[in-house]
C-alpha cells in the first residue's frame, strides 16, 4: 500500500522501534548497494592499542596483506580475525591480575563489537569466589550499566543463586563476549574466538572450584563441545583452567527459562547438584 504521505520522523523512529531496531551503529546512513564488496586491501593492523603493548604483545608478526569488507562500518577499526586471535592470546596471557585484564580488554581493539557497544561489560561479584557463572554476551540493560545479567535474565539468575543460599555478591559473573552484540544479534564465530582468551583467562584467574556455564553458546564455547544444552545441562565435565582441573556443570541459559519456564524444573536439579558440590570443602 502507498501511504497517503511522507512519513514523519516520528512514524519512521515509531516504526524503526517496532521491528526491533534499538540502537544506530553510526551517525550517516551507508548506501552498501552502492559499495563494492571489497573497500581495499592493506596491511592488518594490530589489535592491541600502542599504550599497552607489552613485550609479548609486539611480538605478534605482521600478518600479509588483508583484504577488508564493506560488511561492517568499523571494518577499518578492527584486524582480521586471525590476527585478532593471536593478539587476544598474546594480551590475555600477559594479565597477572583480574585488573590488568579488564585494562587490557578496554585497550583492545581486536573485536568489532567493542565499537558498537557503549561500555565493556567485565564481571561482577566476588573475585574470590569458589562459584563462577558465564552467560553469553550482554544484552541492552547491560550495556547500559556495564555490568553482567542486570536485566530480566539476571533478575531469574539472583533468584537462582539465592535458591542455593547464596547471594550475587558471594558468585562472580562474566560472559564469553564482553561487548554487546548490536541489536543482540548473536556473536558470530569469529568474535567468539577473539574474546575466548580472555575470558578463559578471567577463568583462571578466578580459579572457582565450581564453573557454571549457561546456555549452548557458553557451555560449547568453554566445554569445547558440539553437543546441546539438553543433552550436556545436568552433567559434571571438567574444566582444566591452565591451573587446575576444576568441575563445570552446564545448564540452562536464565533468558531461555524465561521463554521456556516448564525447562526451570531440570534447572533446579542443576542448581541442587551445585549446592551438594559447593557443600564439600575446596581441599576435599
Ligand atoms: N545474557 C547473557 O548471556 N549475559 C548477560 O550479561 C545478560 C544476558
């Protein structure tokens, strides 16, 4: 149907909103019908800032010439994936403490998504907890505040912990991806890749003795398996966090229970095997 008039900023903000589109990934509007698919070829850049570069960072070689798509707005900003990778490897690596590795994550610039997000979302809760929980990538509330599981999935995640008597405060919480993927798209493989250094690092600094992780992305990500959620949640696998072997119980993703409530039912199950492990002391 032709409409009667033009429409207004108003109708087409009204309408933009409607099919979901809640966030501009930059300030001019790009006519990519009118972009070749390739912009140039050149060198790729390194991923880490110059400020932070240490010695096992300048040690990434230069990678040949790379060829750039038009595919994202950022595409100049970021350096190709495997470059990416083998930055993120060499920067992770170097972090000694939880806080280098937050500054070395805000220093990098190896993951596109970093520049469509507002803030780095790095954890919270206990550093030195014995429980760590991750999720996949931050959605909109937490992009907002900077912090993990904050909106409605982590709203069921605080009444799932306190279901083990215990608080936010006593569990640390992270994600795969630090970013929030724009319009919560899912992170494609290759920024899965980029930021598994580090959050395998963030792993092994925290060194829990019990890692939770929720949801398919997490748990085949981090548990290196293709199988599903519903055949993995419920299951101790090991985890071995460069330090140690430690037990990782995978199960439902908070955001997934809330579409599919009847699934809370296993959950607890998952939950109550995490209270009897957390029930044996760490030396036992
Ligand atoms: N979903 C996630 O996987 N992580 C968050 O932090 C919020 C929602």
């Amino acid at each position: 149907m032709i409409p009667e008039h033009a429409p207004t900023v108003h109708e087409l903000l009204a309408f933009y909103l409607e099919a979901g589109v809640d966030c501009a990934l930059s300030d001019a509007p790009v006519d990519r019908l009118s972009e070749e698919a390739v912009v140039e070829e050149r060198p790729a850049a390194s991923a880490v800032r110059p400020a932070l570069r240490t010695s096992a960072t300048a040690a990434v070689p230069p990678a040949a010439p790379v060829r750039y798509t038009a595919a994202s707005p950022h595409a100049d900003a970021a350096p190709a994936p495997d470059v990416a990778i083998s930055s993120a490897r060499d920067a992770a690596r170097t972090a000694a403490t939880l806080e280098d590795l937050r500054a070395l994550l805000d220093a990098f610039d190896g993951c596109a998504l970093k520049f469509t997000a507002t803030k780095l979302v790095f954890a919270d809760g206990k550093p030195e907890a014995r429980i760590m929980f991750v999720g996949e990538a931050p959605g909109r509330d937490e992009d907002i505040e900077g912090l993990p599981f904050v909106g409605r999935s982590g709203k069921l995640l605080d009444l799932m912990i306190g279901a083990i008597g215990l608080k936010r405060s006593d569990v640390y919480i992270a994600n795969v991806i630090p970013w929030r993927p724009p319009g919560n798209r899912t992170p494609t493989p290759q920024e899965t890749q980029i930021c598994l250094p580090f959050i395998q690092r963030q792993i092994e600094l925290v060194d829990p003795d019990i890692l939770v992780t929720m949801g398919n992305p997490s748990t085949q990500t981090l548990l290196k398996t293709r199988e599903g959620i519903m055949r993995t949640r419920g299951k101790w696998i090991g985890y071995d966090t460069g330090r140690r072997q430690i037990r990782a119980m995978p199960t439902f993703h908070p955001a997934y229970l809330l579409r599919s409530p009847s699934y809370k039912r296993l959950a607890w199950q998952d939950f109550r095997a995490i209270r009897t492990a957390l029930a044996v002391p760490a030396s036992a």
